[in-house]
C-alpha cells in the first residue's frame, strides 16, 4: 500500500498538469491514458512489495532483536509474531558489528523510489502552477477565480502527503540507519499512510468555493431536519422566503 500510494499520488499530479494544458495525450486516449496510470501504479506496489519482501524478510539476527525487544516484553513467542523490517548492523560471534547489506540494499532501491515520487511531484507540481498562472491571464475573472482556487487547493494537496508520507518514511529510513530506530517511528508511519487518501480530498472542501457552499448547504439541511423545521424556499427573484413569520425580516444566514 505505501509503494502504491506514492505512485498514485505522483500520478495524480502528472494528470492535473495534462488536464490544465489540453494534453494532446490526453484528448486522444483519454481511456488508455487512465489505464496506463493505474497499471502504473499497481507495478509500482507490486515491485516495492517484492522487493521489501526479498530484502525485509526476518533473518536470525533480526529474529533475536524482536524476541528480545518485543516478544518477551509482551508475553509472546516468536511464532505469534510476523514482521518485515530492516536491520542495518547485525554482530559476529566476537561482538564485532557487521553490515546487514540486503537490508541496505533494499532501503536504497526504496529511497530512490521515494525520490523519484518527490521529483515527479515537484516538477508537474511546478508545471500546475505556470499552466494556471497561464489560464488566469487569459481569462475572465469568474475562471481565474477557480483556477487560483485550485491551485491553493494543489499547494495543501501537495503538503499533505509530504508530510505524511515522504518525511515520516525518510526519517524511518534515517534513523535506521544511525541505529537509532524505535517501534514508534514505524507505528507513526504505518498511521500516516492510511490517513493520506482521508486527508488529501479535504483542500478541495474546503478551498473550492462550490465544494464549500455544497458542505454548508448539507449541513444546514440536516439541521433542519434535526430540529424538525422546514426549509427556507427561494422565491424566483433570488430572495430568501419562509413559510413562518420572521420577525425584523431576520434571516439564519
């Protein structure tokens, strides 16, 4: 999931910046386009999966770490636990520390996965921000209103998985390889990626002025219905009128 995820968001951006500049990829094969993304993405997780499973799986020395630092504290054997994990610096017979290199194998074919996704992000992120720059020169204030709307909304979309899915990663990877890890950082990181696809519509809510106005509308519907009261009806001239008396012409909104 986390290998898909930053696919997917890399993805995400590369169709935004086709969209904003009338891609000719996009005009003709709109379909196949979408296709491709998605299987894309899906080899992306698959290969991150294997490769996290042909370099992360337990080996002895690991498996005396995790009994030593987590089974027995918590009353379990080692047969009641599955992990995948690195461990950068494993010891000999004699105390000397070793270099666990699969381990570091697999975090640097990793790394550079999450720097491709960074890359990715930043250049068509950059590219979002000169194609609306583009279309609010070119066009009426209604339509460089939305578009500056939007791309507020790609600068918050652009910091949500930043921040939760590439610096906690980065840092999980960092101090593994000071051999300074702790269970929590990889317990904050598994947390943060699934709350990226939650996260990451909310700028569009509550950015976009449409987006805003159909949440409020929502809301001040079920509070009507909550308390049992009758909406107000909009009269053909574009007023708001109630069925009940308002005194002062007081309006609720």
């Amino acid at each position: 999931m986390f290998g898909m995820s930053m696919s997917l968001f890399a993805n995400h951006f590369i169709y935004r910046y086709m969209v904003l500049s009338r891609s000719k990829i996009l005009r003709d094969s709109d379909g196949r386009t979408i296709i491709f993304m998605i299987l894309f993405s899906i080899v992306f997780g698959v290969v991150w999966g294997l490769l996290a499973w042909d370099t992360m799986q337990p080996f002895p020395e690991a498996d005396l770490m995790v009994n030593e630092r987590f089974a027995i504290p918590m009353g379990l054997s080692l047969d009641q636990i599955a992990y995948v994990g690195v461990l950068f610096y494993t010891k000999d017979a004699y105390g000397n520390r070793l270099v666990h290199w699969p381990s570091v194998v697999g975090i640097g074919i990793q790394s550079v996965f999450i720097g491709i996704s960074i890359t990715i992000i930043l250049i068509f992120g950059f590219k979002c921000y000169q194609e609306t720059n583009k279309i609010a020169m070119n066009a009426s204030e209604r339509r460089a209103r939305i578009q500056s709307q939007l791309f507020y909304a790609l600068v918050f979309q652009t910091l949500i998985p930043i921040c939760l899915i590439h610096i906690p990663a980065s840092i999980v990877y960092a101090v593994a390889a000071m051999d300074s890890s702790n269970e929590y950082f990889g317990q904050f990181l598994s947390i943060s990626v699934c709350l990226y696809p939650a996260l990451d519509p909310l700028p569009n809510f509550f950015i976009i002025k449409s987006y805003k106005k159909a949440i409020k509308d929502f809301f001040k519907t079920l509070r009507y219905r909550l308390l049992c009261q009758k909406m107000p009806s909009v009269s053909p001239n574009g007023t708001l009128s109630r069925p009940w008396d308002l005194s002062n012409n007081t309006s609720l909104f």
